[in-house]
C-alpha cells in the first residue's frame, strides 16, 4: 500500500480503530488506567505528525487569505460559540456533561477535519495551515468562554495548569519540532529523509490516538450512558447546526466552493482529542463524566462526518 492509497483508506481504517479499541476496551477494562497515561504523548506525535505537513514556507501567503481566515475565525470563534451556549443551557443541572460538552463543542478541530475536509472538496491546504492559529486562540478563549457560560464558579472547576501544560506539550513542542525538520531538510539529506518518512504518519498517528482514546474511556462511557442521555440530543443538534453556521460565515465573506466547505467543515469539527487531557484534569467528581461526554462527542462526531463529506460538496457551492 503506498501513501496515497493508505490516505483514501483513512476513514476504514479509523473506524476500524474506533471498533477495535471499544472491544478491548469493554472486554479488558484493566487496560484504561495504562492507556490513560499514553493519551498526552499520543497527541503529541499527532502533532508533530501533522504540523510537518504543513507548507511552513508558503504559510505566510496561505494566511494571507484574509477572507478565509475571517470566515474561519468568524464561524469557530463568534457564531459557533453562541450557538453552543443556546445548546447547552439545559445542561447546567449537570455539571459534569455540562462542562464536558462546553470544553469540547468550543474548540475546533485541529488534525482530523484536514482528513475530513479533502474527503468532502474543500480546500485542506489552507486548513492545515490554519491549524496553530486555531489552537492558540481556543486554549485562550476556552477559559474566557467557561467563565461567561459557566459563570463564576467556572474558576473553581478549571485549573490553569492543564492548559498551560496543554499548549507546551501539544502545541509549543510540537509545532517548534516540526519548523526545525523542516528547515533542516535543506541541509540536512538525513532530515529530509525523515521528513519523507513522517509523511505517511498522520493516518496511523491519528488511528494511534483513537485507540487509546477510546480504549482509555469507553468502559466508563458505557457505565455512565444513562447520565449521559441529556448531552446526546445536544450533541446532534450540533451536528445539524453547525456547518449551516459555517456556511452563513463562509457566505458572508464571499468565499469560492473550496474555501467555504473548508469552513463549514471546521465549524463542524470539534478538538475531543485535544482537550481530553483538559477534562481528565478536572475535579475527581467531575472528571471521569465529562471525559465520557467528550467522547461521546467523538463517536457522534464521527458518524456525521460520514453525513458532512457526501452532502456538504452538493448543498455548499456546488460546482457546476
């Protein structure tokens, strides 16, 4: 199998993933403990993973983009959040799912939606080099946007430390890994063959992630499905609502077909796995629920991703 066919095998091979890790999950539970600890570091390869991707030498000029990036700001960063605070108000009664919905549904995805995004004809190169900027900006807003949803309790419930460690460890580190590679490919051959190398790693790197993930949570999930019902209909809400509002952005900035799919699909896409790291430092009454409701998310995520990359191409700029 060569880079391209294990690329158009990405979505098999995640469920696949997905499956897997659930079994073992709910068959051998002694393993989550284990998986847990691996869930940090497993993130950070991702990372790394997709960061070298990235065009460093043409980010400026993608960036550049101004129309896009502010659609794509507009979507992830204004409208997104209003549409998740009218969508989880009747979770406040439970504190745990409420706060485990508000960590996940405020932050956009940063590694799978590229996937997903070149899946349903959007443009997955400007995404990806949107990436570190969509990430610095969630973990500032996320606690700015805990404390006017939440209220001033939120400050007692989030700790500033898990995301201080979330930005070093999942996004400082591997961002300057990454720009290093690839500046030393140009004198390096050794580089540039390792560079090569991790080209065919963000699809195993991601079905990596997902099987500690859900290794990691599922039995919990399982055994908390009951006092998760109220956060699914929000969940599915989310899945119908937001590409409409990533579109209304996208509209509202004028973009091309490509563009404006790339922002229906991030407004769409949300970072479970980023900040479930954020959810397991939590409080211990509260952390175990909202780690499950984050990867509740993921699963429901998933299967409407399915939805997103067959129906955004013909409801959004469709070509002629």
């Amino acid at each position: 199998m060569n880079k391209h066919q294990l690329e158009q095998q990405q979505i098999p091979i995640y469920f696949a993933a997905v499956a897997a890790a659930a079994v073992g999950g709910l068959f051998a539970p002694g393993i989550a403990p284990s998986l847990s600890t691996l869930v940090t570091p497993a993130i950070a390869v991702l990372m790394y993973a997709m960061f070298l991707q990235i065009p460093f030498l043409d980010l400026r000029q993608r960036l550049g983009n101004g129309r896009f990036m502010a659609a794509l700001l507009m979507a992830n960063f204004v409208l997104i959040p209003l549409l998740v605070w009218a969508l989880t108000q009747g979770l406040s009664g439970h504190p745990a799912i409420f706060v485990g919905a508000l960590l996940v549904l405020l932050t956009p995805c940063i590694d799978y939606v590229v996937v997903f995004t070149h899946l349903g004809k959007g443009d997955a190169r400007l995404t990806l080099a949107a990436t570190p900027v969509l990430l610095l900006l969630q973990l500032l807003l996320l606690p700015l946007y805990l404390a006017v949803i939440v209220g001033p309790s939120a400050a007692a419930v989030i700790a500033v430390g898990p995301f201080v460690e979330a930005f070093v460890l999942l996004i400082a580190l591997p961002l300057l890994l990454a720009v290093a590679s690839v500046a030393g490919a140009k004198r390096s051959p050794l580089l540039a063959r390792w560079n090569s190398a991790w080209a065919w790693m963000p699809v195993p790197a991601m079905a990596a992630v997902l099987v500690v993930v859900v290794g990691a949570q599922i039995a919990a999930l399982a055994s908390d499905f009951d006092r998760l019902l109220p956060v699914i209909p929000v969940y599915l809400a989310f899945a119908c609502l937001a590409p409409l509002v990533g579109a209304a952005a996208a509209w509202a900035c004028k973009l091309p077909p490509a563009a404006a799919r790339s922002v229906a699909f991030s407004a769409s896409t949300r970072n479970s796995l980023v900040v479930l790291p954020l959810a397991l430092a939590l409080p211990e009454d509260l952390r175990g629920l909202a780690a499950a409701a984050v990867i509740t998310q993921t699963l429901v995520e998933l299967v409407a991703e399915l939805l997103y990359i067959r129906v955004v191409p013909t409801w959004i700029w469709p070509k002629a």
